[in-house]
C-alpha cells in the first residue's frame, strides 16, 4: 500500500524548461533590438559558451554530483553554507558576463559592457518568469492529506528554495523537503532516496517516486528499490533506465495510486 509520494521539481511540478527558455527570449530581445541581431542565432551562441565554460571549471564535478546545470549558474546565487557553493558563488559573476560576451562575439559584437548587462538582465529576467505546470497544483490538492508527500530535488538549497519563493504556492503541499545540496549527495545517489524514506518514517515498498528525468528519479528511485514513475509531457524516446510506469500528464498518476 501506498503511504507517500516522491516528487521531482525541475520539469516535474515547476516548468523550468520554459523559465529558462522565457529569459533567454527576452534577453536576446534586448540584444536584438540593440544590434538588430537573430535572437535565435544569439541564444544558441550563449546557451553553448555556457556549457563550454561551465565544464572547465574546478568545482564543476561537484555541480554535477549535486544537481546544477549551467543555465542555473546564469542566475543562482549560491548563498550557501559548503566550501563548493563559496567556490561557485565566486567564479558565477564573471561566468555569467563572459558566457554573454562571448556570445555576442560569436555574432561579430564585442561589447563586454554590453554583455554585463545583459548577464544582469537575465538574471532578473529569470526570476521573473516562474512557470507551474497546469495540472501541478489540482493534482497536489488531490493528494494531500491522503498521503504523506516529499519534494525531492537536486541543487542549491539558496537557488531551490528561490524558486519555491517565486511559486509560494507550491511548497504548502509538501510535508517535507529534500534538497540535495543540503544532503551532500544528489539523484540518482540512492542514499539520497534512502534518507527520503527514513524522513517519512516509510518503507520502500509504501513509496512512489514522480519525475521527469530517467537519468536522476527514476535511475535513483530503482536503485533504492522505490516503485517509479517517468512523467514524460514531451513524448521523449525510452532509454536503457526503465521506470515502473509512464504516464504523459501528471492527472495520470491518481489511477495508478488508486490501484496500489
């Protein structure tokens, strides 16, 4: 019998895909207006001088281990307690100047004082654009109070905790909260999984665990032998890691609890 559920934020409950893909489109926009530049073009200039420079960082192991992406580094703040989070607080500045400025180079523009801006202009951009899924919150409602629910989610406390900030209405459902950078290890490291259990006071056997990443939930949640279930809004082709069940809109998990 099913006494709780596990739930992913990032492309799960929150939209975050589209968060990021929202500060993008009116960043560019400036840029645009300013050079008469395709914003298209642009975008994908940054979006690839971000991952390049993320990944030869020192701390970028860590980053993986715990669950953030480049694109998180253009906006968090990392006001966190670990010697890591110090470390990408520090080197974040100028990380997110020069992934802009290298992208306007990459379009024949070099402005570094242009690129600041625009660094700054995402970051406030981003906040601005928080994006629940439809069915996140009625699907919530419908659940609490009938079983104990976990928010279960790779990151930095300071910039996970912004985003719940930005959506307040979202973190009232949970009884508890689960972030990896406070853990020390992220999804799909089974312990993180195993503490999500003990927190609840379940067994693995009365647990589900929702998300959309193969890679991380469900990978994880099978790893800890906790029943799984792949939402995939995107119609996205199967991998080597196979979830318990799959379903395509969030709606579709109350029949599977009513069955357990």
């Amino acid at each position: 019998m099913i006494k709780a559920v596990l739930f992913d934020l990032d492309d799960t409950l929150l939209w975050d895909e589209k968060s990021v893909k929202m500060a993008f489109e009116l960043t560019c926009k400036v840029a645009s207006d300013k050079f008469g530049i395709n914003p298209d073009t642009f975008e994908r200039k940054v979006r690839e001088n971000a991952r390049r420079l993320y990944a030869t960082y020192e701390v970028y192991p860590f980053t993986q281990m715990i669950g953030i992406n480049p694109f998180e580094g253009l906006w968090g703040e990392f006001d966190d307690e670990r010697e890591e989070f110090r470390q990408l607080k520090e080197i974040a500045p100028a990380y997110r100047e020069q992934a802009w400025t290298l992208g306007l180079q990459d379009v024949g523009i070099d402005n570094p004082e242009f690129g600041l801006e625009l660094s700054e202009f995402f970051r406030t951009a981003r906040k601005e654009s928080p994006f629940l899924y439809d069915d996140s919150l009625s699907v919530l409602e419908l659940l609490k109070g009938e079983y104990k629910l976990l928010l279960i989610t790779n990151g930095s406390p300071s910039l996970q905790n912004l985003k719940l900030g930005i959506t307040p209405e979202l973190a009232p459902y949970f009884d508890e909260i689960i972030i990896s950078g406070d853990f020390g290890r992220g999804k799909p490291d089974q312990t993180i999984f195993e503490h999500a259990l003990a927190t609840l006071s379940v067994d693995k056997s009365e647990a589900i665990m929702v998300g959309d990443n193969v890679n991380t939930d469900i990978l994880g949640a099978n790893r800890a032998g906790i029943p799984s279930v792949w939402l995939n809004r995107h119609g996205r082709e199967k991998g080597e890691v196979k979830p318990t069940y799959e379903i395509s809109s969030l709606t579709e998990l109350l029949s599977i609890l009513e069955n357990k």
